[in-house]
C-alpha cells in the first residue's frame, strides 16, 4: 500500500502542518475544504508545498514524526528543496 507523508503551509514561511495518509488527494481536498474541523482550518494550512512517497503506511507514520520533531528551519529547507518556490502541488496532483 502506498502511503504519503506531505507538509501543507498556510502560505510562504507560514504556519506549517505536517500529515499522513495514504490517498494524498482525498485528504488534501479535506483539509482545504475543513471537512474535518482542526488545526489547519484554523490556522489556513490549505497549501500543499512538500510531500514523500513510501510503501507502508508504518514507513511514512515513522516518517512523520520524525519531521515534527525537526526544527522550523530543516522543514523550510526541506521544503525549498523540492518546491523552491512553494507552489500549491494539489493543483499537480489533478493533473
């Protein structure tokens, strides 16, 4: 099973929501429609600016929680690694 580690930010340098889940999709459009009220309807987390393919949802859970215990600055640049620019990469998705 596939299984998706992804950050969503509620904008450039913004307040930043690190998630898992294994249909990447779906749970994007939940977050940016507040389906589920929580953390990123509060706080505008709505773009998705980073995200990591694994195997196993165990692989991408241990993920995870590695990157929240990570620092503001190794997420940023984790983040501008793969998306220099921080676009919203849901609209590539629906590609």
């Amino acid at each position: 099973m596939t299984a998706f580690v992804y950050i969503l930010a509620s904008a450039r340098n913004g307040t930043l929501y690190t998630g898992v889940t294994n249909d990447l999709k779906r749970r994007i459009f939940e977050h940016r429609t507040e389906a589920v009220p929580g953390f990123t309807g509060k706080y505008g987390c709505k773009r998705l600016v980073w995200y990591e393919v694994h195997d196993t949802i165990a692989t991408a859970i241990q993920r995870e929680k590695s990157i929240k215990r990570y620092y503001r600055d190794w997420k940023l640049n984790l983040i501008e690694g793969m998306n220099p620019e921080w676009d919203d990469l849901y609209d590539h998705l629906n590609k």
